[in-house]
C-alpha cells in the first residue's frame, strides 16, 4: 500500500524499479534472495537510504529503499510489524536486509508475513556487501537517466519552438509529437472527432476504427492526466479559457518491462511532451501567419488580418484607406462567393466537404465519407482565380467600395463598405447580379434543369471595424450550409437558415460541443460502455414523435412497456424529467447539434 507521501506508480519510470535494483553487480554479490512482496518489485527506486534505527519512516518521502543489517530493529514482533507497517505506509520502494549481524541465517518469520501482506519487497543479502557500492550504482543510475530525460526534454522545447516560429500545422505538429514519442497520437475536439493523427508506425485503422465510443472511455482527472486503465496520456488543447479540444498519445502502462508488469505513470518527458505540443496547436488556432508574402495583393492581407485578429483595426483601416477603400464610419458588409461544389481536384479540405482531418492520409472520421474522383489538380486554383476576378469586375461594375479576394482555397470575400444601412439591401442584389453576369451560370444539359452554381452569402452588416470579423464569419457559414439547400437564392442570409441549418453554421464551435456534451454526454458514454443497448435511438424516437411514447415505441420498433422502461433509464442516467417541455426541448437542439457535427 502507498503511503501519503507518494501513491503508487507516481514516481516517474525515469527511476529504476527493484527488480532492475537487484540486477545490479553490486547487490548480486551480496546473494539476495526475495523473501516476500514480490508484487512489489516493479515499484520505482527514487533513492537509496541506509538505516539503522526504528522510526526510520518518519524521515522518509516514498520511494526508497532501504537497506539495513538490522541492528537497531525491534525484538518484539509487534514492533517488528509496526516497522514494516510504517515503511509500507510511507510509500518505500523495498526492504533490504544484510544478513549476519543481527539475523544469522534469516530474517523473523514474523517479518516476512507482514511484508507479504502489505506488497513490501523484502530482500535478504546472504552474504556481507558494502552498502556504498550498492548507493552509488543505484544513485549513477538515477542521475544518467535523469540526464537523459533533461536532453530528450530540451530537444522537445527546441522541437516545439521551432513549429511554433514556423506556424506548423496540426498534422505537422501531431506527426512531430509522434515521432518525438514514439508513440500514436490523436488530436480530436471536443465532439470526440479526430482532426490530425499519426500512428507511430502502427496500424491506422486499428487505432481509429470505433474512435468515438473509445475516447469517451477516456476519462482521466485534470487538464494533463494519465489514464491507466486505457493507457492514454491526455491534454486539454485550448487558450484564453476556451477549450477545443484533446491531444491524446497512447502509452501502455504495460510498456517497457519484459515480464509484462504494469510500470506506473509515462516518463515526465512524455508529459511535457504532450503539453508543449497541444501549447503549439492552441497558439496555431490563435496567430495564424500570413504565408503569401509581401508580395501578394493587399485586399488579402487586410481580410485575412480581419478574419484572424492578427492586426490592430486601426492599422487595417489606415492601410484600406490608402488603396482608396474607407472603411471607417462605413455600414460594412461581410460576403462570401464560392461555387456550389468544391472542385474536384485531391481530398477535400477539412470543412469544405471532407473528413474533419489534418493532414494527409486516409479519411480518419468516420470511413463513410465520399471521396471525390481525381482530376486536374490545376483546376481548382483556376477556377478559383476565375471567381475572384468575377467578383472583382462585379465590384467595380456596381460602382461598390470594398476589399476582396481568396480567403482560402474555395471562397473569394468581399469586405462591402457602403454609406449607410439603408443601401445594403438594394447593393448586395446589385452585387450578385453582377456577380453572375461575369461568371455565368453553365446551360442546362441532358434533362437536368438550370442550376445556380455561384453561392453569395452575406453576414449580417455592422457598423464598426471592430466587428467585421463576425460579419466575414458568419457570410462564410452561410456560404457553406448554402450549398447543401436547395434553394436558389440570389443572396443567402442568416433569415434563410433554420435550426438545423444554424446548428450546422456553428458545429465547429467549441461551445456549441460543450452544450452537447453536457446535455448528451452520459448518455453517449453509457451507449459506448454498451454497445449492444443504444439508448440515444430510443431518445431520438421518443423526441421525433413530440414526446408522444406510443408514436415513439412504434418508431424504435419496441413494445411499449420496454420502450417505457427505456426513457425511465435515460431519465436517470441524464438527470432529467423526460416529461419537461423544457428539458426534452433541450434534449432535441442537443440531438440536432450532434447529427450538425456529425454530419460532413
């Protein structure tokens, strides 16, 4: 049993275990023979201490060993088991005992028992050994490995700071971490999605196959933890107190031994490790570096700097104002114009269509998502510059002022500046008039009817600088859910879009996760923990058929007395009255935000 001073298993592996002690030569030749607690010898050496008095315990931290002849022991065998007992509870790695002074040929009975019975290894030397030879093997052994947990440490800083100055992205960053550890790696956000992993030279698809239901086993303590019992080390990724998501990197506590005993906690390098490495995902999510250069066009370095924070509004504005654009005390419009599909050139990029995956690869989550046919990789880039000079010439046939170009691979923004609100409807239908003038929609072929292929979304207008970036971001959601409406609108805005559409606008925010995860969380842990009973179908059914339970039974194909026990069960594993209004209406945005996350 640990003592109070260190639990069990927490003293880093960078320490040697008993058993790796007792190798040693210095202790061999002293014939040592294991006379209890073998189910102790995997315990990490923290020090050696040399004792001789009876209430050595009182000077100990955990995680010694400590080596005896036994003079200054107890006679009595009461005092002989409150020995023991104090050592085992102050959380020493084991007992050695030099035979010949105070024990000719063995230790007490009574002392062994006592051992055996609280997992202390107790070890007699059978023959005399001087115990500073056995000290400084162990302490040698101690400071080499610390050494190399202090280099392997100072090359994961280098590593980090190196990807951080580079503005690395998440599969670089998780593919670093691996290879750094030697071990997979996940990164996944808070809806247990996987968004970069590298296996470590491991099978992918055994890793990642049933992903959801296997993180949500993973239920470790505090922002950086160890869980044992699935043998994942796991950091929360976030900054400014907005979480995102988890990076996660698989350390078997069986690792490392060759019997196959359990070793403890990961080395402390692998946890600085982790934490250094979700740092640079999160200061990557927060300064995304301009990667085009000075020498691009600064209609694109003004919008990106709006859309990522990464310049003062002021500076913004100045610099707007010099290319002939005002942008102070103007009503300003966010738009984004984008083709209705993506163009078929590679895998899709992780929002537009595709896996919500960094990197390359197959699809990591889930296996079901459409993989587009190969083609000319140049014409996505062509296409695309063909929009944003469409869009370009529509801005100057409307006689508007803004800023416009690519914001990203799929969509050219537009940064409207107009005199006041009372304009900014008759010049959006303007501007997507013309839009589609420049760029024309294809004739219809076969007996296919006339179909807009050039979405225009626009944000909702506001009247500071300062708030742009919600307009930009808000035209980009819009531009993306539009191409899943059947509609053809000649200008998409927020109105147009519905509860699932909304939901579907705000899947990738954090909080948004977070709601489902409070809502459904226990529930989806309990589907995961048995898979065979999925309560969350019986909810859905149950809130699908307005909370009608017949209607509901009938729906999940169940006899009413088990459809009925089933809500009972989902009342109390969630919490909740499945007969409130207001928690069942809770309960079905949830459902609705989960399908918006789960659905590409």
């Amino acid at each position: 049993m640990a003592g109070p001073g260190v639990t069990e298993g927490s003293v880093s592996p960078v320490f040697p275990t008993v058993r790796e002690v007792l190798a040693l030569d210095p202790v061999r030749r002293g014939a040592p023979r294991l006379v209890a607690g073998e189910a102790g010898l995997d315990r990490p050496v923290r020090w050696v201490h040399v004792a001789e008095v009876p209430d050595i315990a009182t000077l100990l931290g955990g995680g010694e060993l400590v080596l005896t002849t036994g003079i200054g022991l107890p006679a009595d065998d009461a005092g002989l088991r409150a020995f023991i007992g104090d050592l085992a509870e102050v959380g020493v790695s084991g007992l050695v005992v030099e035979l010949g002074r105070r024990y000719p040929t063995e230790v007490p009975r009574v002392m062994a028992v006592a051992a055996e019975r609280r997992g202390l290894p107790l070890v007699e030397l059978r023959r005399a050994t001087p115990f500073v030879r056995i000290t400084e093997a162990v302490h040698a052994q101690i400071v080499d490995a610390q050494l190399h947990e202090l280099r392997a440490t100072e090359e994961i800083h280098q590593r980090f700071t190196e990807l951080s100055v580079e503005g690395a992205g998440a599969a670089e960053v998780v593919r670093q971490a691996a290879e750094l550890a030697g071990c997979p790696v996940v990164l996944e956000n808070l809806s247990r999605q996987v968004l970069a992993y590298d296996p470590a030279g491991e099978s992918a698809d055994l890793l990642l196959d049933g992903w959801e239901q296997h993180s949500r086993r993973i239920r470790p303590t505090g922002r950086t933890a160890y869980d044992g019992d699935s043998g994942w080390l796991v950091t929360t990724v976030g900054a400014r107190g907005q979480d995102w998501g988890r990076l996660l990197l698989r350390w078997p506590a069986r690792a490392g031994l060759g019997d196959g005993r359990p070793v403890g906690t990961p080395p402390t390098r692998l946890t600085i490790l982790v934490e250094r490495a979700a740092s640079t995902l999160a200061l990557g999510r927060l300064i995304r570096r301009d990667a085009e250069g000075l020498e691009r066009q600064l209609h694109r370095t003004l919008l990106t700097a709006l859309l990522d924070h990464s310049r003062p509004v002021d500076e913004i504005a100045l610099r707007a104002r010099a290319l002939g654009v005002t942008l102070d005390r103007r009503h300003l419009v966010g738009i984004m114009v984008r083709h209705r599909r993506d163009a078929p050139a590679g895998t899709p990029a992780p929002g537009e269509g595709g896996p919500p995956v960094d990197g390359a690869g197959p699809p990591a989550y889930p296996a079901t998502w459409p993989t587009p046919a190969p083609a000319d990789p140049q014409a996505g880039p062509a296409r695309l510059r063909d929009l944003a000079e469409a869009v370009g010439q529509a801005l100057r046939e409307t006689k508007l002022s803004g800023l416009t170009s690519p914001v990203d691979d799929q969509a050219v923004g537009v940064l409207l500046a107009l005199p006041d609100a009372a304009a900014e409807e008759r010049a959006l239908a303007a501007f997507a008039a013309a839009v589609r003038r420049r760029h024309p929609d294809p004739p219809p072929s076969g007996g296919n009817s006339h179909r807009l292929t050039v979405i225009v979304a626009a944000g909702s207008g506001v009247g500071s600088l300062r708030e742009v970036r919600r307009s930009l971001v808000e035209a980009r959601q819009l531009a993306e859910a539009a191409r899943r409406d059947s509609r053809e609108l000649p200008v998409f805005r927020l109105p147009h879009v519905g509860l699932a559409g909304l939901l579907h606008l705000l899947r990738d925010e954090p909080r948004l996760q977070t709601f489902v995860e409070r809502e459904l969380g226990a529930l989806l842990a309990h589907d995961a923990q048995h898979p065979r009973e999925q309560l969350l179908g019986t909810l859905r059914a149950y809130l699908e058929q307005g909370r009608n339970k017949s209607a509901g039974a009938a729906a999940a194909h169940l006899s009413r007395p088990a459809f009925y026990e089933r809500l009972a069960r989902i009342g109390r594993i969630l919490g909740v009255d499945l007969d409130s209004v207001e928690t069942s209406l809770s309960l079905h945005v949830a459902l609705l935000a989960l399908d918006a996350i789960r659905t590409p």
